[in-house]
C-alpha cells in the first residue's frame, strides 16, 4: 500500500560557494571550506545544477505514486527568491512535474547582515554570544535581522499555507526554501500556531535540526514538518 500523499517542506540542493570568497582563518593553501561551513542565508548564492536535478528527481519519485497525489490538478509550490530555491523549480518543470507557482519573498532565509559570506568560525564569539543571550532581539551581524523581526514576516505565510487546517484541501503542496525556514515552522508548531512572537523566545526553543541539502519534510496535520519523512 502506498504512503499517503503529504505537503512538504524542502531544502534547497548543495550551494555553491563563490570561488572569490576568502576566509580569514583558511591558508590559501587549504581546500574550500564545504557550505554548511559558511554562513551565507540571504546571499543569493547558486546551487549545484546535478545536486538540484537529483534532488527533483528523488522528490518527484517519492511522491508522485502516493495516495492522494493530486494527479488531476497542478501542484501549489511556495518558492523562495533566492536562485539555489528556484532552481528546483526548474528541474521540476524539466521533469514535466505540472505546477502553479508563487515566488514568496518570506520565504527567504534570515538576513545575516555583516556576517554573510563568512565562515561561522571567523565570527567574532562575543557577537555570537551576545546573539545567544538575546537570541529574539538581536540584530545578527549589525546590520541584518533579528530573529523576531525575521518570524514577524514569516508567520504569516505559514498561516497562507493551508497547513494549520486539518484540511488540507487547499493547502501548499510544496514549499521550496532553506534549513532556517523549516526550523522556524518547526518552532512555531510546538508553540502552538502563535500569531506574535514572544518576547521570552530563547535560543534553548529553537529546533537545532533541518533536512540536509536536497531533502524534504512531510507536513503532517496538526504536528508540522516532521523529520524523519524526508525519504519516507
């Protein structure tokens, strides 16, 4: 019997990192550092075309022959803005996957400010740890955003995507986006569907775990994106 059809979150492929960026603590000497060493969220750096196809490839197959598949409409894919999201969407297209699409800004990952394109252990620790002790209210790298001020625009596309309902009839099929993205509707399930952020949010709430590059969670009703299903 097949798995029942669920929406699902999805990371994008492997980024890749611009060959111009140098880090401070790497000799040059050393091998590029791999993405996830970097951070980089709202940088709008390219992925791996074949990582991007494959990943397209293993979704499509996953879900295409499940029960409940809306085999007799266009899916509904949310996208991120950034290239190495909407080049999924490409790669669905090229597979002839059938699909209505809205690039959605709020999904975009978090704006790191001064620390995008750098690598987190040339981060200074005292502006690290003053983001762990005001984890809501901090403004990351001087100049980006807060956490808080990050999940104000955020929220409300999660409530837009249908999946808060226990029917899912008109809910997004498919959101293309990043790990912060997941994590931050994985903390807004288990607090309940707030519509505020709270004040009181610490870094100790926060879903310290995202799917890898490429993969996915099921948005299950009344839990959320759950871990755990990307290849179930």
């Amino acid at each position: 019997m097949n798995t029942s059809f669920l929406p699902s979150m999805m990371r994008h492929a492997l980024p890749l990192v611009p060959t111009a960026l140098k880090p401070i603590s790497d000799p040059p000497s050393h091998a590029p550092a791999p993405p996830s060493h970097w951070c980089y969220g709202r940088s709008d750096w390219p992925a791996c075309p074949t990582h991007t196809r494959t990943a397209a490839e293993r979704w499509q197959e996953a879900h295409c022959q499940r029960d409940g598949f809306p085999h007799h409409r266009p899916l509904r894919i949310r996208c991120s803005p950034l290239q190495r999201c909407e080049l999924l969407t490409q790669s669905f297209k090229d597979l002839g996957l059938s699909f209505v699409l809205k690039i959605d800004v709020r999904l975009a990952e978090i704006d790191f400010g001064e620390w995008e394109g750098r690598l987190w252990q040339d981060l200074p620790h005292t502006e690290l740890d003053a983001w762990a002790a005001d984890f809501a209210h901090h403004r990351l790298g001087r100049t980006g955003q807060s956490v808080r001020a990050w999940l104000h625009t955020l929220i409300p596309a999660l409530q837009d995507s249908g999946w808060a309902s226990s029917d899912l009839h008109a809910a997004d099929d498919l959101w293309i986006t990043h790990a912060g993205v997941i994590r931050a509707a994985q903390w807004w399930w288990q607090a309940g569907c707030p519509s505020h952020v709270p004040d009181t949010l610490s870094a100790d709430a926060w879903p310290k775990t995202a799917p890898a590059y490429g993969h996915w969670a099921g948005v299950k009703p009344g839990l959320g994106p759950v871990l755990g299903t990307a290849e179930a």
